[in-house]
C-alpha cells in the first residue's frame, strides 16, 4: 500500500515540485519526526553507530536520494502503473546483486518468483505487445525508473549484507540526514522550478 501510495503522489507531484525538492522537503519532515525518538538511542548506541556511519551515509545515499529522486524524475514522463509495476522488479534485482556481490545462495523458486514479475513488467510496460519492444524507443521514465529500482535494490542487498545491532529508528534516522545534507545544496545552488503552493500537500 505503502509503495503504491507513494508512485501515485510521485505522479501527482511531478507538475507542481522539482524532483530535487520533493526529495529534499520528504526527508526533511521525516528526520524532524524522527529526531525526538532517535536522540536517546543515538547516545546509547554512540560507539556503534561511529563504527557505522560509512555504511548508513551509504545507505542513505541509495535509498533516501537516489532512488526517490530518479523515481520522481521518471514521474514526469511515464505513468504511476508503470512506476509500480517496474518497482516489481527490485527483488529480481536484489536477488543478483546478493549472488554476484556477496556470494549469496539464490534458491529456485526465488528464481522463479522474480522471473514472473519480470514478466509482468515487461508486459506491461509494453502494453501487452512484445513487438513495441523492438519497434519503439524505450520510454525515458520506464528506463530512469528501471535506474532507480536497481538503486534500491542494491540498497536491498546492502542493508542484509550489513546487518548491525543499531535500532532501526537510529538507522532510519541517519539515513534521512544523509539526504538532508546532500540535497540542501543541490536546492539552493541548482536552478529548478518554483514550487507551486498545491505541492504542500
């Protein structure tokens, strides 16, 4: 529901905010959110989470602001099914990525799994025909949307690779700063759209 949701409003965002701002203002709200919740578990877990940092910076690099942002820059020139049917692809990916990176063991039906959504995407995206495959150029924002799934799903088979005793709201906390940090810039300094007052929402 969660990430249906979220490719709707990334549809509806994509003529009234920049990619860059949605992205920017979504972790913004959650890291004051999170902020009254993390500050005591960050001073527990202080001298884990120094050994931690590198990997949760990384993190939030991939899953905080590479994949919304390349899924709100794909927003604007494909359709919310197309960006929920290729999300389908992220455990596809995640699957090869954990194989070929990390050695991990892929069972058969993990397999089998991830190819049936494979070919749920491709029909879809194809509108059934597979010869559009190979008589039309591929749309931009399926290809961007394609980027930013295999973002997550690398972020998928980190975040299992690099398991720690950090709780979760620590975690999530970093993560969301890391965006904060990286995309303030980018705002400030990058021209963009003006926002348009029906983005709030």
């Amino acid at each position: 529901m969660l990430w249906g949701g979220n490719a709707v409003v990334a549809k509806l965002s994509a003529a009234v905010i920049s990619p860059a701002d949605v992205t920017f203002f979504r972790w913004l709200v959650a890291a004051l959110l999170l902020a009254p919740f993390a500050s005591g578990p960050i001073l527990r877990h202080r001298a884990e989470l120094g050994h931690q940092l590198p990997r949760m910076i990384v993190l939030g690099l991939l899953g905080c602001v590479l994949f919304p942002y390349l899924m709100y820059v794909a927003a604007a020139h494909t359709t919310a099914i197309n960006i929920g049917i290729i999300q389908t692809l992220m455990p596809l990916m995640a699957i090869g990525l954990s194989g070929v990176l990390f050695g991990f063991a892929i069972s058969g039906g993990s397999v089998a799994g991830a190819l049936i959504s494979l070919l749920g995407v491709v029909i879809v995206v194809c509108q059934g025909r597979l010869d559009l495959l190979v008589s039309h150029p591929p749309n931009s924002g399926d290809l961007m949307m394609l980027a930013a799934t295999a973002c997550f799903a690398l972020y998928s088979a980190l975040l299992a690779r690099w398991r720690s005793s950090l709780p979760l709201t620590v975690s999530l906390f970093v993560q969301s700063c890391t965006a904060v940090v990286v995309l303030f810039p980018v705002i400030i300094l990058l021209p963009h759209q003006a926002m348009e007052p029906e983005a709030l929402p």
